[in-house]
C-alpha cells in the first residue's frame, strides 16, 4: 500500500471474547506489532483526493505474525484528515470506473476481491500455540480516535503526509478502537480493543 507511509510500534490490548452466543465466538490475541499507515495513491492535492490505508501486523511466537490490511474505501477522499473515517478489511466496490476496472482485474485471482480474511489472525495465540477451535469475526473496524489532531482536513502534499504524522502523532497515543462483526446481518458491534502506539517511527 505505499506511497508514502508513517510506521508505529504498537501494542494491540486485548483479550480472547465472546460474542453473544447466537453469534458463536471470536478470538482476538493481545499482542505487540507494527502499524503503517499510508496512501494506496499519490496524494492528490489538486483534484482533491487522498487514499489511506492501514497494514496491521501483530508478532507472535514461532509462527508467521498475523496481518490485516484495511482501509475507509477505495475512491479515496476529499478531506485529508484520515482519521475522520473508519476502517474495515471489507470494502464497498468503488464508485470511479477506473477502480472498478482494477478490482474486476482482481476478480480473477479472488471472487472477494474487496475482502481480507481473518481465520489465520484467529488460529494462534501470541506465543505461536495453535488454537484447535478458533473462530475468526467476519470484518474488523477500525475506529479512529478522534482527539488525535495530526492532520489538517484541507489538502497538502505526500511529504506532509509524513510531517504530520510525525508530529502529531505522540507515543502512548490510542490510534484506534477496534470492532468485531460476526457475521454480515450482526447488528451489534463487539469492542475487540484499543491500538496504542509504545514508540513512533519514520520509513
């Protein structure tokens, strides 16, 4: 995903749940990680428009660490402040032709080419222990917090896009909630936990 993009050390805080019963049962692993953030396009300041997304990965032992891409949509938008929208790992398809042409390229690899899934981040534990009955939610929502002022809403440039991030945005700072939904008809959104940054960093 990158065009330019803002790393941060952090610390996903959470615990195994469970949702309510008629809608089985989620594992969610409280781990350290790495949090990108960055644009899936330049960084349009003219049109206006800008693209950002988020790549999640959460170490654990022994195995390989669990990721999850996410982003508010694909046709981008107009106020540069990225964390006025939430996230998902499950997009709506795009209203511009043009990226309705490269997700129908995607089609031919994936008949969910807008989906990310979830069943390896649920399958293991932190310390690499296989989980025998796990069960993954159907879509992840990123939440982000809306005191964190770092970006302005009016356009600026993809250099910016790193000052901002880097001055703005403080260690110890909540970055997001996250959400579970079960299922496609869940009505209820079950609160997984909090993304913390432990140190910020530059790429």
């Amino acid at each position: 995903m990158g065009f330019s993009g803002y790393i941060a050390r952090l610390s996903a805080k959470s615990a195994a749940l469970e949702v309510l019963p008629s809608q089985g049962c989620c594992h969610w692993c409280a781990c350290a990680g790495l949090l990108r953030l960055s644009t899936a396009t330049p960084v349009d300041p003219d049109t206006p428009n800008i693209t950002p997304g988020i790549g999640l990965k959460l170490l654990r032992d022994g195995v390989p660490s669990a990721n999850v891409v996410a982003m508010p949509g694909l046709d981008g938008q107009a106020d540069f402040n990225i964390l006025t929208r939430n996230y998902s790992n499950h997009l709506e398809m795009p209203v511009s032709w043009a990226v309705q042409l490269v997700a129908a390229k995607f089609v031919q690899a994936s008949y969910c080419p807008l989906m990310v899934g979830l069943a390896d981040m649920a399958a293991f534990e932190e310390d690499g222990t296989e989980i025998k009955d796990w069960s993954a939610p159907f879509e992840l929502i990123f939440v982000p917090n809306p005191e964190i002022s770092a970006f302005p809403k009016q356009p600026y440039s993809g250099d910016d896009f790193l000052a901002y991030a880097e001055l703005g945005i403080d260690e110890g700072s909540v970055l997001f909630e996250v959400y579970a939904r079960a299922s496609p008809i869940s009505v209820i959104d079950v609160h997984l936990g909090s993304i913390k940054s432990v140190r910020v960093l530059r790429e």
